[in-house]
C-alpha cells in the first residue's frame, strides 16, 4: 500500500475496496484474513485456507498482490465479471452481496468521486 499521491490508479481503487471491506479495522475479517479485498479467488497467490468462502491468504503482501490483480482485470477488461465501463456502483452489485449501495458510498467517498462513475474515469 502506497500513500494516496503516488499511487497507480490499480493501488487507488484496492485501496478503496479495503476500506468499503473493513480491512483497515483492527479485528476485521479482512484483516484477519490477509485479504484486504475479501476475496474468494486466491489469484495466484499462497493461501492457507478458507474462512467460509474467504481466502485466508499466508501473509498480506499475499492478499494485497491478489487484490492489484483483480483491480488490475477490472480495469484491463480480462475478468469475466468486471470491466472499466462499470459504475461503482455496477461494481458493488457483483463485488458483494450486501450493503451494495454502502459499499459503492464507501469506495467512491474514499476515491472522492461518485458512485456513477465508471471505473476507467477513477
């Protein structure tokens, strides 16, 4: 994790999904985990195991790497779920399954933009 200012618009955006996930919460699932993204794919990186359908990955440079890919997917228009023309919102739609419109709130407040604005445009 980098600070805000010189961060890639990949860091930016995992960032800000760690933030709408809890991870910076001391306690939380997240980052208990190692998962800032809460992720349920590993991406390639070393995992020790599941928490219910969460990757608990081996160490947090582990979950971060695994968050940058699937931002960097998102915005390169390779996963079969996401691609840059999605609105935050559109985002938290498919990234979870509850509390969808606090979760677009979340990551658009923290990228200080709106929850209508397409991933590309972040």
């Amino acid at each position: 994790m980098m600070p805000s200012g010189s961060a890639s618009k990949t860091e930016r955006i995992a960032n800000a999904i760690a933030y709408a996930e809890g991870y910076f919460v001391s306690g939380s699932r997240p980052e208990r985990n190692n998962n800032p993204g809460d992720l349920t794919k590993a991406f390639g990186q070393d995992y020790t195991g599941y928490d219910g359908i969460f990757i608990v990955f081996a160490t947090p440079t582990d979950g971060w790497q695994a968050l940058f890919q699937q931002v960097n997917m998102m915005l390169d228009n390779t996963s079969s779920i996401y691609n840059d023309e999605m609105t935050i919102y559109e985002v938290a739609q498919r990234y979870t399954t509850t509390q969808q419109q606090e979760w677009a709130n979340n990551v658009a407040s923290y990228l200080g933009v709106s929850t209508n604005t397409p991933l590309r445009e972040v």
